[in-house]
C-alpha cells in the first residue's frame, strides 16, 4: 500500500452531517489534522473548531492558505450558496462541493422543478406562485392533499403537506409574510419515499446507497414533516432496477446537462423520490449532499478511504481511479434524538454506549461540568449496524434506552414493515 504524507482537511459546516464526515475522516492514520468551521461541541473531542463563519469566502481561504490545508469539503449549504467552491477553485485550492451555480437545483427548489419538468424527469405535478392570491386559488382548484413548500431550505418551516384548503392557505399566507419570495405547490405523490446518492466529477457518477426516510415526526407518519427523523440504509424496496433506472433517466441526464452548461457538478448528488404502488420512480427534489439525519448511516457502509474518494473528485482523478465503490453488505439505521424546545438538559449514557455504536451531534453544548446538554430541536444522531435490518434495528433501540435527558423524543417505528 503505498504511502500517503500527513494531511490537514477543512470541514466547512456545524451539524450532524459535518460530524459524521469528520469523525469518519478522524480514523485515517495519515490525517494530521482536522479543522471545522465552525464546528459544535461535540467535534471538539477529535477535530479544531474555528471561528469562520460558513459563508466568509475570503476568511476560509486565509485559513487553508495559513495552515497548509491539503482538502476542503464544502458540506453547509450556506458555504456553497456563498460559492466558496468557485472561489477556492479560481485559487488554485482543492476542494470538495458543487459551486453555487451547479447546486441552484439543490439550493432553489423552483429552480429545481423547473429543470426537471425540462429535463422531462418524472416529477409531480406542480405550479411556482411569487403571490399569495394566485397560490391559493391554485389550492382551491386542485386535489388535496398538496405539498407546499418555500422556495429556500426552511426546515420544519420549510413543507408542508395540506391535507386542506385552510391549512394551505395558512402556509401560503405566513410564508409569503415572512418575506419568502416564492411557494412551490406539488401534488402529493403516495407511494415509498427514498433518498438516492451518487459521489461525482461532474462528469462520471457512481452510486453510493439508497436510503429510506422518516421525515414525519411522529410515528405512523404523523406530526410535522421534518427534515428527517430517522432511516434505514440500504432501502431493500429500491431494487437494482429502480437503481438502474435513477442513473440512466435522473442522474446522467442531470449531470450532462450541468455540465453541458459549463457548471459541472462536483460532490455528492442525492435525489428524494417515491416509489409508487405501480413501481414507479418519482423525483421529489434534489440534494446538495448527504441529508443529516441520514449522512451516519451512508457513511458507515463505506469501505472506501473517504479522503482519497473526496480528492479524487476535487482533482478529476476520479473517473481513472473508481470503476466501483465498496459498500459493506450491512444493514445500518440510525435515529434522531430530539429534545423539542427543551435545552439545558444534561445528556446521560453516551459513555455507556457500545463501542461499534457512532453517535453524531447535531448541536449540542458542553456546560462548566464537561457535560453534555441540550439546545432545543435535534440533539443526537445514533447509528447501528448488522449483517440484518432486524438486528440493526433491535441494536439502536437497545441503545437508545441507554441515552437519557429531559423531553427525550424520537420514532419508535424505525423499520416497520409496512405496503406504502
């Protein structure tokens, strides 16, 4: 095996996801050092945090220059909307992300939509409305349920999925009143909801694992729709067809139309979708990269030295050294712990945990004590696996139980088997 020189990484980003890829990166024997900006608490324990600010361009790249960073991944959605990736680049420094230009699908949901229905991509019926009294005679004139959602990311505040005309009316008016500048209104699509990810040059894409999301809050797919409360990787119901079908009718025309476009598409590319009852694939939205509640689960099945795959794809050395990417053949499932509005609460059990167990930390804080604490909203991410989805499953909840604090939520149907 041949030798590699001591290396230094930035992270660029704060959250779960941010965590998952650094502590990931951590167990390589030749990272000398790795940076996050601007990182949580929870990183702290195997990374430097540093005070930039995601979207500070010219601050990031003082940095990378100042401490000879050999690698910068560009995860946070803020650091790519700045183009950091553009900037780095036209720097002469390495980087891994999409520019801002390539990731408006991901970044712009209209945008998004819009290039779908072009690309003629199977997507659900929809309509971009920029004022409240069109959107709402939208609503009024098609069947619910809808899903309405703003333009921007907006987490929990971002879609919603009306079940009637009130309720989207409601979320047209507040959306528009907080300033947001357009709604997108889908048709709602029943079917088995999935996320789907591919690593890429731009150019050659090669698939990493499908994913199955729960994205309600509550269990039975009830409650808010979240960003993502939990999931199990790889999804068993996405079939090597379906897989097939995603590369050759999503994902190359997508990738050859960025690039055709002179804004090739650097990263890791996800698709939301739906697998009908007829076996249908669905597109929902685009990804910039792995989602939180999801990003453990991905990346624990990942038999790949992450640090050369992430390079390779900054360098356009990929298409020459991946013809594959090695998946484990495990089952993992992993849960979001979330503390609802409660912070200040001290988190028990961490250090009780199993060993093989990966928690990842979204934003908790470390009080005077050392301790642990929460901050309101998504606290932890855990993740679990097994040769079997049954076992994989048995093990998170297994350990769950062992993690305690004050106003402890999460989905206690992980798993379940269900028909749509």
């Amino acid at each position: 095996m041949r030798k590699i020189n001591r290396k230094n990484v930035l992270i660029i980003g704060k959250s779960a996801k941010e965590y998952a890829f650094a502590k990931k990166l951590s167990e390589l024997d030749y990272i000398e050092n790795i940076f996050v900006a601007s990182g949580n608490d929870g990183m702290k324990e195997f990374c430097k945090c540093i005070d930039i600010r995601e979207d500070s361009p010219f601050e990031l790249l003082e940095f990378v220059i100042e401490n000879n960073v050999d690698l910068t991944i560009a995860l946070s959605e803020k650091a790519i909307k700045a183009d950091v990736v553009g900037f780095f680049t036209d720097n002469g420094q390495q980087i891994f992300g999409p520019t801002s230009k390539s990731a408006e699908i991901c970044t712009c949901k209209s945008y998004g939509k819009k290039f779908m229905y072009k690309l003629r991509i199977p997507t659900p019926r929809f309509g971009i409305f920029e004022k409240s009294n069109l959107a709402t005679d939208y609503v009024r004139n098609t069947q619910l349920p809808i899903v309405a959602k703003t333009d921007e990311f907006r987490g929990v505040n971002g879609t919603l999925v009306c079940s009637s005309f009130d309720i989207a009316k409601s979320f047209i008016d507040e959306s528009f009143l907080r300033g947001e500048q357009k709604v997108i209104l889908e048709d709602f699509v029943y079917g088995h909801e999935f996320s789907f990810y591919v690593i890429t040059d731009g150019y050659k894409a090669l698939p990493l694992t499908s994913v199955a999301n729960y994205k309600f809050d509550l269990d039975g797919d009830g409650g808010l729709l979240t960003p993502g409360m939990g999931c199990y990787a790889p999804d068993y119901k996405v079939s090597f067809d379906n897989e097939q079908f995603i590369m050759n009718e999503i994902i190359y025309p997508t990738l050859e139309t960025l690039a055709q476009n002179e804004t090739p598409y650097v990263g890791i590319l996800g698709v939301d979708a739906v697998l009908t009852p007829n076996n249908e694939i669905i597109a929902l939205e685009f990804n910039t990269t792995l989602q939180e509640h999801d990003c453990q689960s991905v990346l624990s099945l990942l038999n790949e030295d992450l640090y050369l795959l992430l390079q390779a794809c900054a360098t356009g050395s990929f298409a020459d050294d991946y013809s594959d990417i090695n998946i484990s053949d495990d089952f993992s499932v992993s849960a979001v712990l979330s503390s609802g509005r409660k912070s200040g609460a001290i988190i028990y059990g961490l250090d009780n945990l199993e060993e093989s167990t990966k928690v990842a930390h979204f934003n908790t804080i470390k009080n005077k004590y050392l301790e642990y604490e929460t901050v309101g909203g998504r606290s932890l991410l855990v993740t679990t696996n097994a040769k079997t989805i049954s076992v994989a499953t048995k093990k998170l909840y297994e350990e769950l139980d062992v993690i305690d604090f004050e106003g402890k939520k999460y989905r206690k149907d992980l798993c379940v088997v269900n028909n749509y």
